[in-house]
C-alpha cells in the first residue's frame, strides 16, 4: 500500500514535469511578434537599461525589444512554477491524508512525514538555486529537483547559453544539492 502511494506521487511529479517540458518545447517553437498586452523586455536605447512591462508599439519607438523576451499572458516560467507548486500541494495532500488514517502504522506516518520534509526541502533548495541563477544576470529560470537529479530551464540570451554559463548554474545546483554533473539537465529556451 505504501509503495502504491509513493509511486503515485512520484508518477504525479514527473506528469507536471513533462507538462512543463512540453510548455517550453511549444512555447520556444514560434518567433511571434509581441502583441498588444503581452509581457516583454526591452532596452532602453538612451540609457542601456533593460527594462520589462506590457508591450506598447507606441511607447516602444524609442526602446528596443530585447529578444527572445516575450512571454504572453504571464509567461512559461509562471507556468512552470504553478505547475510544480500544484504538483507539490497535491503530494503533500497525499502524504497528510496518508498520515492521517487511523489505520496508518507508525512505519507509514514516518515514510509520510520524511517525504514531506523531502518536498519542503526541494522546494528550499528550488527557490535558492533560482535566485541565485538570477543573480547571475540571467533574466529567469525556473528548477526542479526530483530523487536523484535536477532540471534546470533557463531564459537563454539571444546568442544562446555559453560553456561558462551552464557551468557556473551546473556549479549553483551542485553547491545547493550534492547532485553530480551527469544527474542534471539545464535546458535553455528562447
């Protein structure tokens, strides 16, 4: 029954994670022009600075676009995020209902309350591993950790991610995690 249960989440997690694979495969596949109340970066020209808000085709003539940098409605990595939020809030439902039963040995409770703290401490580490992915000067990024390994997607330049980059965000998730190289995945898109 146990193992039932842990496999349900984890079949759970891994379903969320290929919906958010298959997010960024069809949201990297066009180069449409922004439109009217999407979300965009861009350059101002007289001062250099990246800026981002709705795009404007009026207020953008002294601006330019800063590709590949639109993300409509809210964008791929708000999806992303509530779509692995969603994912955790339905496991840990899961876990404490698990928990809960009054036919729930002792043994159970424990595996539920480890896979719970498991799940609070990969989403501390998520959250650390993206800031700090972010400081880095990368526009947004959204990880996921998962038993044994790490994804990473990236909002890449336009001139694509670099050997340097990838290294120092490989480097980021191996200091906040202990994974190997060979166990992550950092998928750039746009």
């Amino acid at each position: 029954m146990n193992i039932w249960k842990r496999n349900a989440v984890i079949a759970t997690v891994v379903l969320f994670v290929s919906v958010a694979v298959f997010l960024n495969w069809s949201y990297g596949r066009g180069d449409a022009e922004p439109a009217a109340g999407d979300y965009v970066l861009f350059e101002d020209t007289l001062t250099g600075r990246v800026l981002s808000g709705e795009f404007d085709a009026a207020a953008m003539q002294n601006h330019q676009t800063v590709e590949p940098a639109v993300f409509s409605n809210g964008g791929y990595f708000a999806a992303a995020r509530l779509n692995r939020q969603q994912a955790r809030d339905t496991a840990l439902t899961i876990l404490r209902e698990t928990a809960a039963r009054p036919t729930a040995t002792d043994d159970l409770r424990s595996k539920a309350d480890e896979e719970i703290g498991t799940i609070a401490q990969n989403a501390l580490a998520e959250a650390r591993i993206e800031s700090l992915v972010i400081a880095k000067g990368f526009v947004d990024c959204v990880a996921f950790l998962y038993d044994g390994g790490a994804d990473l997607v990236v909002a890449a330049p336009a001139e694509g991610l670099h050997a340097v980059d990838v290294a120092r965000m490989a480097d980021i998730i191996i200091s906040e995690t202990g994974l190997r190289m060979e166990n992550i995945t950092i998928v750039p898109i746009g």
